[in-house]
C-alpha cells in the first residue's frame, strides 16, 4: 500500500478544486471507517458539505482507522491529479466524458479510478517509468517472438508468478504486476515489484516514531517481435539478466531465446564519417551532432580517452583524425534534433548492447536511424528478415 505523501488531498485549498459529489463518491464507500475519525458522510453526494480542513488533516495524518483501499487509492489520485495525469487518463478512458463545466483533473482522477481501476493503475505505470531517463539493455535472437496477442491473461499470469518467486526469493516481496501496451517501437511490459524494505523516522501525534515500508519501483521491458529485438530498462544486472532470461523462456521457450551478443557498433563514424549522421531519409529527425566520442587505445594497458565538443567532426575532420588507428571506440554521444521538437536532446550509444535516451518517445526514430546508417548489427538475419521500420514511487510494506 503507498505509502503518504500526497500533494492534492493534503492541501485544503486544492481539495476544493474537486466537486463535492465527485469527493463524496470517493469517500462513501468507506462512511464507516471515516465516521470512526470524525468525518460523518451524508446519505446523498448533492447534500455533501465537505470540511476541506478537516479532510486535509485526515488525508495527511492516515490514521490507523484509515481503510488500505483508500489510502492506496488517495495516493494513486494524488499523483495523476495534473493536466498531464488527466490528458493521459482521457486517452486511456474514453469513456469518461467530462462535463467540462465543471470537471477539474481531479474530478477526472477520481472519475477515473472509480471507473476503471486497472487501466487507471496502467496509465499510472507508463507515468512511472517514462518519467526515467531512457537507458535500454538490447538483445536480439534469430527468431521471431513466437505470440500474437502477448497480453492474454495466461501470459501475464505466467510472467507474474516467474517474477513475483524472483523477487521473493531476493527480499523484494512477493507483488509483481506486469502492464502491456502495444507502441510504434514495440510492445511494452511496465513490470511493477518491490524493491528490499526500507526504515525511516517519522513523527506520529508529535512522537518520534518510525514507518517501515517497501519501496515501489517501475521497469520496462520492450519487445519487437518482427526484429526478434528485446529492451531492458532496470536499474540492477540481475535484473537485467533476470528479464533476458525469462522473456526468452516465456516468448521463445529458450532462455538463452535473447543471447547477450552484439547488437550496436560504432565502426560507421569511422568508415562513413559525417555520412553516419545523414538525416534526409529520416522522416522524424531533422540533424544529428556527434559530441563525444570514447575509445581505448592500442596497446596502452586500457586506458581510456574521451573527446567532446559541440561538433566533433567539424573539429576533428571528416575521418576523425585523431582516433588512432587499432583504437577500440567505447561509447558515442548525440545531440539529435527531432521533428517534432524545438530543442536537441541526447542519445548515448554504448557497444555492444546498450542504448541511452533522454526520452522514451525517441526510440522509434532512433532505432531506425541506427538501422538506416548500420550501426545496428543485423547478424544472424537474412535480408528478408530484417524489418526496415521506423522505429521511485514508495509503498507501504
């Protein structure tokens, strides 16, 4: 159950930004347990008067009376309680329709939750972990994902259980919740699970007091069936290999399906130089810089040497000069200009799997840029193989 650190409901001033019937039809389920706090709901939400001081001091305190539903609830609102929360909660709820005369982004928070809890906890995890800098692990197999519809409850029934003994068995709770949506660069698994518990002081009724609870965290995991491509987004190595290996098992029945082998090379700022970064046939990305380029030298025990500016090939010259030759490069950054945007953002290229951007929706242009100028490697596939596509929150323990 989240744990208390709500923004909206513990502010008085922005409880009323909520329609008193919207608020009652949050509240009534739980008259009971409020009414053991000192909040007594009406029988009707038109005749619900609502003591804003009063419900702030309730939503921020938790009282042990509090029912865990509605805690977990407040702090699920809470959070999607924005014009950004809303936009994405519409999106996902058509069905909603909002009087717009009188509807805020809580009301539709509310409304939302209410009308549908599961879609409103997956708009909730997109949330999470776009929110992250965009870091993938990539793994390819020489075959395609064997599934049509990888949302079947069976499937997430079987992915659930494999994490969720996982975790357990590494202290992180037993509560996994996979979410999947299907997206222009692949089919997405939001993977939801605990991280180890965690103490921290607190004061309760003006005594020093503790609150021991386990953290929530968010990865994803991406894959592209047509490519037989797998993206891993987390933040440990077992992790990262604890995902490779089970969605091999459960997509490819091989859990060595998605091998750790090559899969980016930065041999084209060397053989093709500026042409590399060529953006004429990019349909969503106008310009590409290279800013800063990593490589270790021959014959120097691994050391490691790193050049940057705003514009390495116009300081460098086309064939990058100063690399010396036998020089193994280590990781590349780009500043990229995408269509749809007015500022540059970074994308981090690191042999031989691992990608880095700076937002989740870069992926698909990205992807086929890197197909496009062969700093994809495409091993293992045949030419007709290859698809040429444009590509911490806290709880309660």
């Amino acid at each position: 159950m989240p744990i208390h650190r709500l923004t909206h409901f513990s502010n008085p001033d922005l409880l009323q930004t909520i329609a008193p019937g919207t608020l009652w039809s949050l509240l009534v389920p739980h008259a009971r347990a409020l009414n053991q706090v000192g909040l007594s709901l009406p029988a009707s939400g038109t005749d619900f008067q609502p003591d804003y001081a009063l419900l702030a001091k309730i939503f921020v305190s938790a009282p042990e009376g509090l029912p865990e539903e509605l805690v977990e609830a407040l702090h699920y609102i809470d959070a999607m309680s924005t014009p950004n929360g809303m936009d994405g909660l519409l999106q996902a709820l058509p069905d909603l329709n909002p009087p717009w005369h009188h509807w805020t982004p809580a009301d539709v928070a509310v409304q939302a939750w209410l009308l549908d809890r599961d879609r409103f906890e997956r708009v909730f995890a997109e949330r999470q972990v776009t929110r992250r800098s965009r870091k993938f692990l990539t793994f390819h197999s020489p075959t395609e994902a064997a599934f049509a519809q990888p949302w079947h409850p069976q499937l997430l029934d079987q992915l659930e259980s494999a994490l969720a003994a996982e975790f357990a068995e590494r202290g992180r709770g037993g509560g996994v919740k996979v979410f999947v949506s299907e997206r222009d660069d692949g089919i997405w698994f939001l993977i939801r699970h605990g991280d180890p518990l965690r103490r921290e002081a607190c004061l309760s009724k003006g005594q020093s007091g503790s609150v021991f609870f386990r953290p929530e965290r968010y990865d994803a995991v991406v894959v592209v069936p047509q490519r037989g491509e797998l993206r891993i987004n987390t933040t440990t190595r077992w992790q990262k290999e604890l995902y490779r290996r089970l969605f091999g098992t459960v997509l490819l029945n091989n859990p060595n399906g998605y091998p750790g082998d090559d899969r980016y090379t930065l041999e084209p700022l060397l053989t093709d130089g500026p042409r590399s970064l060529v953006t004429s046939d990019l349909p969503g990305i106008v310009s590409i810089r290279l800013i800063e380029l990593r490589f270790v030298e021959p014959g120097r025990g691994g050391l490691g040497t790193t050049h940057w500016s705003d514009d390495l090939f116009a300081v460098m010259g086309d064939s990058l000069r100063q690399i010396p030759a036998g020089a193994q490069l280590t990781g590349a950054k780009f500043l990229v200009r995408f269509m749809a945007s007015r500022s540059w953002r970074t994308v981090t290229l690191i042999p031989p799997n691992e990608v880095k951007y700076a937002l989740e929706g870069d992926a698909a242009h990205v992807q086929e840029w890197l197909e496009k100028r062969g700093f994809l490697v495409t091993a293992g596939w045949g030419d007709e193989d290859v698809v040429d596509e444009a590509e911490t929150v806290l709880a309660c323990a």
